[in-house]
C-alpha cells in the first residue's frame, strides 16, 4: 500500500551503518541521503518535506543537485530522520541531546487563577523554559505541515513576495543551465515536482502582476519539459506539454517566451521526423519575435535550416542558417549562457554541421563539426555526442565504414547509461540504417548496434 504524506518514515536500524549512507553523511550530500532514504525506507518527496519542514518543490531540488551547506537547515533534516548520534557525528553534528521524557507536575497542577494571571500579563500559558513535554506528546507533521501551508496562502493571498517571485524565476534559470549536463530523465522529476508545487501556488496567488510572472515560469518550466521529453523522444508526453506551454505562454504574452517556447515545440516535431510542422512551427516561432533578435527566433531558424536539410532542400536550408547567423550576431548578456534559454555560436556551428550532413556536402559538414567542438562547453554531453554522431556519417558517406563505426562506437561508450538514452540512441540508429546492406553485416556494426540496444532497453520512457 503507497505511504501517505502523513505517514511517518520508517528508517530501518541497520540504514544507517551502510557505505553509501556514510559516504553520504561524511559529504553532506543531502540530495544522495534523500535518494537513498527513498529507495530503502519507501519514502515520498511529500514525507521528506514534512519530516524537515520544507517544500515538496525544495526537497526535489535538492535530490536534483542543490546543495544545503548551513547548519540550521543540516540540523533540521538530521532531526526529520532521525538520525541517531553516530549518524550525526559522521555529519559533523553535535549528538542530539534528549533529556530524559518528565512531565512538570508544578505546572500542570498550577491554580486556574495563576493562569488566568499570565493572560492577564499579556502571556500565552505555554510551558515553561526548561520543562519537558511528555513523550504522548508528539506532534502530528501532517497537520503542522498544512498548517504551514494555510499560512502562506494566507500571508500571500492575493498578492506574492517579490522574493518568492525571484526564487521560482532563478529555479528556471537553474533547470536552463541543467539542461547542458544532467541526463533528461533526472530532469524530468525534479520538473514534475516544481510544476506540482507551482499549481498549487498559481490557485492562491491572483494578483495580474503576480499571475503574469507565475505564468511566465509556468510555460519555461513547461517547455523545458518538451525540450526534456523530446531528447528522451518521449513523442506523446512531449505533445501534451507543448499544449500545456503553449497555452501558458500565451497567457503571459511575453512575445520573447512565446518565441523560445514555439522552438522547443518544433525541435519536437523535427525529432519525431513531422518535417513540415517543424518548418511551419519554427516559421511562427520567429515570426512571434516580431523582428527582434531572440533566443527562440535564433533557435527556430536553425532548426529550420535541419528541417529543410532533411528534406534535400539545399536553398531554404542555407537562407535558414544565413538568419540564424544574423540573429545570433544580434544577441547579447544572457541570451549567449550555455543554457536551454541561451545560443551561442557552438550551438549554431553544431545545428549547421547537422544541416550540412543531411546534404550530403561533407566538406561543409566537417567544417562546422570542427568548430562546433572545439566551443562546445564542458559537460555538455548532448551536443557532443550528436556532432560527434554526425561526424560519423560524414565518414560513412566518404565511404570510410571503419572509421564511422569506430568513431560512433567511441562517442557512445563516453558516455553513461542515462546520457545515452533518448535522442542520442535514435541519432545512433539512423546512422546504423544507413549503412550499406552487406556493410551492416560487419561484427563492428553488430556491436554498435547491441550497444545502442542495451540504452534503448533501459531506458524506460523513450519512444512512446
């Protein structure tokens, strides 16, 4: 039967003699202990938030790599789990200090005058300092948890503190910044997590100016769900979320969001090969730009230049990467970060070697590629891999099968299991495909091809 939000964590004893937690604890690695309390104990995000006091959104977060360095917040989630003495040491933490549970007799058989004389003073009749509660006594973290709760929406109905504003709008710069390095599927649970808190707080929160900015992170958070969706090739989930985003972009009417949002929305209909909507998707991404140089207007014109490439149109697709190039000359500040919300000239050099190489012009091909990774930024396993992907059948095409598959095979076991997944599986694919018939027989062929079957099987939400 599934824990409740109110259930309490049940660790088991021996948890916290094992390596991995240790490991954990000695770090601080709060994201891992949460992870690895999840896999033994069974617990949910809702049960850790309540168990230490802070968000659902907060807690995921932190699983998805935020780090918790101060002390109050340590001490907090070391008494959330109940970590025992041994455990807190390990985590440079003072043991916990229970006094014995006692129950001040003086105060509970106090005179009812006496207490009608500290209200009297102003004072609340709570229990004194230095007395203890007793051990019946323990607090149901459901209800403080709602209670919590109820008093944010109250504190914020209507309106929102511009604070709270600005964290939501730097947890979209973050998840931007996230995507260049962290495998898609790590993504996806900390987006769904942050996209549930948001819903709740879109209901309390009404105020216009509020509501804009909400919704603004509502469509970012929701495109780079189709951008996530869309590099696991995740085709159903991806098109339900470009509605969601779609249709929240529109209401934040902020032309530059609508624009990036409408190019997520066509790289996923260029991945799931629908060429034409991509091309008339990407053509209303930069025609939503009204002109103006952004980052959504940069990224269409690139995908468009790849759309058309697919289909063998050689004009369009050198005008397309001819406008790309305009814009991109065109932006400035943080529309050039390596970011999901950023372009930069070694993403633009990667979407023209990817053009060049559907024609076939190999020489322009591998001069993109070259530069392409010689600016693609550390970590940014993505773009990497699928340059490196169509470098490959750029050798392949110069009829060089030995080096193609070698490369390939190379580019592929660079990677980890969940990098692998996705996008970079079905680049590996179509590079396989289009091998001569008597050169797929080849044994390097046939290892490539377990190796990109092995990602495929693993991978757990690609291809629906």
């Amino acid at each position: 039967m599934p824990h409740r939000a109110s259930d309490p964590i049940q660790i088991p004893k021996e948890f916290w003699d094992r390596d991995t937690v240790t490991t954990a604890l000695r770090s601080r690695d709060i994201g891992t202990l949460f992870r690895l309390v999840r896999r033994h104990a069974g617990a949910s995000q809702a049960q850790l938030g309540i168990a230490a006091g802070l968000d659902q959104g907060y807690i995921s977060r932190i699983i998805n790599g935020r780090k918790v360095t101060t002390i109050d917040l340590l001490e907090r989630i070391a008494d959330g789990l109940h970590l025992p003495d041994t455990a807190r040491t390990t985590m440079g933490l003072a043991p916990s200090q229970q006094p014995p549970a006692t129950t001040d007799t003086r105060r509970t058989n106090s005179a009812p005058e006496d207490r009608a004389r500290q209200h009297t003073m102003g004072h609340r009749d709570i229990t004194p300092r230095g007395s203890v509660a007793t051990v019946s006594s323990v607090p149901d973290l459901h209800q403080v948890e709602l209670l919590r709760q109820g008093l944010n929406d109250a504190l914020g109905e209507g309106t929102m503190a511009e604070a709270s504003l600005d964290d939501w709008e730097r947890t979209v710069v973050s998840y931007g910044r996230a995507t260049r390095d962290r495998p898609a599927g790590a993504l996806v649970r900390g987006l769904s997590a942050d996209l549930a808190e948001l819903q709740r707080v879109l209901r309390w929160h009404r105020s216009a100016s509020t509501l804009r900015r909400l919704t603004r992170v509502v469509a970012h958070l929701s495109g780079l769900m189709c951008l996530t969706l869309c590099k696991l090739d995740n085709r159903a989930a991806f098109h339900g979320w470009a509605r969601t985003a779609r249709l929240a972009a529109a209401e934040a009417g902020d032309p530059a969001t609508f624009s990036w949002i409408l190019a997520q929305e066509a790289y996923g209909h260029y991945y799931s090969t629908d060429l034409i909507t991509a091309v008339n998707v990407a053509g209303r991404a930069q025609d939503v730009a009204r002109g103006r140089p952004r980052v959504g207007s940069a990224l269409a014109a690139a995908l468009e230049a790849r759309a058309h490439a697919a289909m063998g149109r050689h004009r369009e697709t050198r005008e397309c990467l001819a406008r790309a190039e305009e814009i991109l000359v065109r932006l400035d500040g943080d529309a050039l970060i390596p970011s999901a919300f950023g372009y930069n000239e070694a993403q633009l050099r990667f979407h023209e070697g990817n053009a060049y190489t559907h024609l076939h012009d190999t020489t322009s091909a591998l001069r993109a590629q070259d530069r392409a990774l010689e600016l693609c930024a550390p970590g940014d396993y993505t773009d990497w891999a699928m340059t490196r992907l169509d470098r490959a059948s750029c050798l392949r095409d110069r009829g060089d099968i030995s080096d193609a598959l070698s490369y390939a095979t190379e580019t592929l076991t660079s990677l980890s299991e969940p990098q692998r997944q996705g996008l970079i599986v079905l680049r590996g694919n179509e590079l396989l495909n289009g091998l001569p018939k008597e050169q797929q027989a080849r044994p390097a062929a046939h290892d490539l091809r377990e190796l990109l079957t092995l990602a495929t099987g693993k991978n757990g939400v690609a291809g629906s």
